[in-house]
C-alpha cells in the first residue's frame, strides 16, 4: 500500500485546495419583474422564466 514518505506541509495542502473555494451564486434580474434570482431558474417571485409564465402566483 503506498504510504507518503514525509508530510506534507501547510503551504502544499493549501496550495492544492485553493480551487475548492465555494463561489457565490449568481443572480440576474427577472425581466418581467426587476427583482434578483438565480441564472437559469424559474423567478421565485413571479413565476417567468424563458419568455413564459410558468408558475402561477397568489398575488392577484
């Protein structure tokens, strides 16, 4: 079984992790309603998404 002959230091192993950061989600404008959501999801406050209506709201 291959065991690591030193240990690696704190400088390697954080070198190597830098790519796993977690990035922050990315929000667009609805252009229906103006409001932020996330890129390729259906508008949590008014339903639209891809030109259309999909959900329906409770507003009116």
């Amino acid at each position: 079984m291959a065991v690591p002959k030193r240990r690696s230091s704190k400088a390697k192993k954080r070198k190597r992790r830098s790519h796993n950061a977690v990035s922050p989600i990315a929000l667009a404008h609805c252009p229906q309603c103006q409001t932020l959501a996330p890129t390729h999801v259906v508008c949590p406050n008014c339903g639209y998404y891809q030109g259309r209506t999909l959900v329906e709201s409770d507003e009116a």
